[in-house]
C-alpha cells in the first residue's frame, strides 16, 4: 500500500509542478523585463515535458472490483489539461518574445 500512495504522490507532484509552471509561464509573458521572456519560455517548455511525460510515460492506472462494480483511476487524464495549459503558455512566452524583439527593433 505504501508503493501505492508513492505513486499518487508522485503523481500530483508532477502534475502540480506542471500547473505551476504554466500559470508562472503566462504571468511572466504577460508582465515585461529583461529575464521575463526567457523564462517564461523555459517555464514553459518544462511544463510542456512534465505534461508530456506525465500523458504518455508517466501513466498511474489502478483498478478495482467492488460488489461486482468495477472502478479505475489512470492519471493521464489529469495531464490533458495541464498539456493544453502548457501549449498555450508556450504560445504566449513566444508571443511575448516576438513582440519584444519588434519593439527592440523599431527602437
């Protein structure tokens, strides 16, 4: 049982590490400064990875039978959001970057 709740744990720690990330990623594309742009890209190309692995590798399944019901739990559907969460951010840390680069340029 202790490998079990290890798991959940690890589980919402990558997830929440994800979450985290993304929403840091969209609070730095969104504010300017010098280190800003690059690390919201960054913050949100990690997030991305956790995402990704969280969907694909990292994948927590438990089933269980109950009074002839069964019952399961599998951890990548938590992920979904937090890869669409991430995506975005990377679209905005980009964005920001872009943006940044053309004011630079234009003086």
């Amino acid at each position: 049982m202790q490998y079990l709740y290890g798991m959940i744990l690890t589980g919402a720690a990558l997830w929440a590490a994800s979450l985290a990330l993304s929403v840091l990623a969209l609070f730095w594309s969104s504010r300017g400064g010098a280190w800003r742009p690059l690390a919201s890209v960054l913050a949100a190309i990690l997030a991305l990875v956790i995402s990704y692995f969280g969907t694909a590798r990292f994948r927590f399944t438990y089933r269980r039978t109950v009074n002839q019901s069964h019952w399961g739990f599998d951890s990548k559907w938590f992920f979904w959001f937090s890869l669409a969460l991430a995506a975005g951010a990377l679209v905005a840390a980009l964005c920001s970057v872009v943006a940044g680069q053309a004011r630079r340029r234009r003086g």
